[in-house]
C-alpha cells in the first residue's frame, strides 16, 4: 500500500519556510530536507546546544538564512519574522529535556511557554504567514500509566516541568487559534510526536545518545529506567508528518488547524532495556568492529518519568494519509550507520541527504 502523502518538490520549490529551532537535532535534519525540497529556509535558535552537533558537521549555515537568538528575546524574534516573511512557520526551539528540567523548571517554563507566546505574537503581526505548526511532544497528555495510546482528544497535563511546560503550550496555542489567528486567516497546528533517533544527537540525558558516548569509550551503559516502554521513531518519521501537515495547512487552511499525533506502528513501542540491547548487538556488528558493551542498571534515586507512554496516530494516517516507513531495527540501523560515518571522518552533508533520499523512496509499513 502506497502512502497518499508523497514529497512533493515542486510544492516546496521558493516556499518560505521559517523554522525554529534549526540548530538542535531535529531542526537541524527538518532544515536539510526542507532545503532539498527547494524551499527557501530561514532560521532563528540559540547556537548549537552542544559541541559536535548536527548544525556544524553538516555544515548547514551554509544552506540557510540563520540567525543565532533567543525565542524569550520577543523583539528579536519579531524582528527575524518582519525580515523573512515567511509562509510558513515551524516552531521546534524548546527546552527539551526532561531532566533539565528539574534542574531549571523557570527556564523551561519561560523557554517552552513564553517563547511560543512571543512567537505567536510576531505572527500576528507578519501578513506573509499563512500556517504555523508548533511542535510540542507526546509527553503533554496527562499520563495515567495506562496501557492504550493517547489519542488527541485525551487530557493535557505532566508531571514533570517538562511535560507540563508542553501542555501548557499547547494550551496557549488553541488559545490563539481561537482568539487572534483562525480570524486572520493563519492555520495553526500542534505536533506532537513520539522519541527520535537518529544520526547527530548529542544531547545529554537521551537514551540513544548516552549509549553512542558509553559505546565509543568502551564504558558500561547504564539505564535508569530499563522497563520504560516509549513510542521510538527515526527523526524522519515525524518531519515526514509535519511536513504532510504543513502541505495540508497550506491548501486548505482551517479543515486541519489543530493537534496532530505522529507515533510509530505498535511494534515499535519498546522498554528502555529493549532498545539498549539491540544497539548494543548492533554495535558489536558493525563495520567498526567493536566489542559490545556492558550494560547495567542505575540503582540510584532518579526524578520521576512516566513509565509508559503510547501514541494513537490513526487521525494522522486516515486524514494526512501519513504512514511510518522505518521500523525501530531499522531506525537504529541509519543511527548508528550515521554515527559511524561521522567517527570515520566522511562527508555528513552527504550522508545525512542520502538518508533523506533513502526514507524518501522507501514504501509505508
């Protein structure tokens, strides 16, 4: 069964798309496949969050109007919006770590909420703007460790300030919709998606990356949640809906101005130990040839984080006609494919668009 939604390149070609967040991870791989679509790309973030990251080893400024600023800076914000008149907006800086967030709950809240209120408002004042598409999580449902997936229509809430920093936003967003932005004409969507993977995260505190450091320097891995069961996707799956979104908020405005789930297939909803154990196999095998690594269990007192969390993407399937393509198996395979490359000095721009083409030409699950 072939997908409805396919990449379009003469819909993207002289798009002006601005995207927050371009120099984190997932901005980042969402900027090259907008620019190898032929959209004309700006973007307005902090300077990379860490050293190496996706934005350097890619060279991506190269490709891109980017401007390095603060989304709690509403004027220069603003300005950056008046400058490029963009079309279309997708906002994806944040502060996106769960335990940052115990550490610093005030610049999260003022991050995650603040920033989308000054965003919002510079919209607001910029006519060129058609669609905006504020990406939060799957974490903003108020998780009652149940086993059936959350479904769009189910309760905001969170337990930590990260998880409850996206509700909120998310909160602010309908406000938004409702009051200023569904009367100016601009569609405005929410995203919330399950926990990437994939090549050029090196965030601190995130499974996949936390394993590549321990692997690399031939330490133990060790797992504070094991038993954890999380919605797992490669980076591609949810920019392939948010851009599926965008095209129909583009077309057709209002018919598709709210939240949107994008989770895997139910296969793919694994523990913590389940995903360990499968990279580590993979890394043993892999053209470094490198010993598998040990992993153990972190028997220390941890902050809290939801034990389960699953995804219902069925409204994103039936109306976006928006389908996984990349199992987990495979998603860690293009990981640590692209982690590898890097360690061998290759050419990640390269690597990173033949990854792009790869998920492009590859049939929906």
């Amino acid at each position: 069964m072939r997908c409805e939604w396919q990449m379009k390149n003469k819909f993207w070609t002289g798009k002006r798309v601005l995207v927050t967040g371009h120099t984190g991870f997932k901005g980042g791989w969402l900027c090259h496949w907008l620019q190898s679509l032929g959209a004309q790309v700006s973007g307005f973030a902090l300077a990379p969050p860490t050293m190496p990251s996706l934005f350097e080893v890619t060279q991506l400024d190269a490709l891109m109007d980017s401007t390095i600023g603060d989304i709690r800076d509403r004027t220069a914000l603003a300005a950056c919006v008046k400058r490029v008149q963009p079309e279309l907006v997708l906002h994806l800086a944040a502060q996106p770590l769960v335990r940052q967030s115990y550490r610093d709950p005030a610049e999260t809240y003022s991050t995650n909420v603040m920033g989308v209120v000054n965003l919002l408002d510079a919209v607001r004042e910029c006519e060129s703007v058609r669609a905006v598409i504020n990406v939060t999580t799957d974490k903003c449902y108020e998780n009652l460790e149940r086993r059936e997936p959350y479904r769009e229509s189910d309760a905001l809430g969170g337990y930590d300030p990260y998880s409850s920093s996206k509700a909120c936003a998310e909160l602010v967003t309908a406000a938004y919709r409702r009051s200023f932005l569904s009367e100016a004409g601009v569609a405005l969507a929410s995203a919330r998606a399950g926990n990437v993977i994939g090549g050029g995260d090196w965030a601190t505190d995130r499974l996949v990356p936390d394993m590549l450091r321990a692997f690399a320097q031939g330490e133990a891995l060790h797992l504070r949640y094991p038993g954890a069961i999380r919605p797992w996707q490669h980076v591609l799956e949810p920019l392939s809906g948010y851009l599926a979104l965008a095209e129909k908020l583009l077309t057709d405005g209002a018919a598709y101005a709210e939240a949107w789930n994008f989770g895997p297939n139910p296969d793919d909803e694994k523990t913590v130990g389940e995903i360990a154990i499968s990279a580590s196999r993979r890394w043993q095998h892999g053209d470094l040839g490198e010993e598998a690594p040990e992993i153990t269990v972190d028997s220390t007192p941890q902050p809290h984080e939801a034990g389960t969390l699953k995804l219902d993407s069925t409204k994103a399937r039936t109306r976006l006609g928006w389908h996984p393509r990349w199992n987990i198996e495979t998603a860690l395979a293009r990981t640590l494919e692209w982690h590898n490359a890097w360690r061998r000095g290759a050419d990640m721009r390269a690597i990173t668009r033949q990854q792009i083409t790869d998920y492009e030409n590859t049939s929906p699950l």
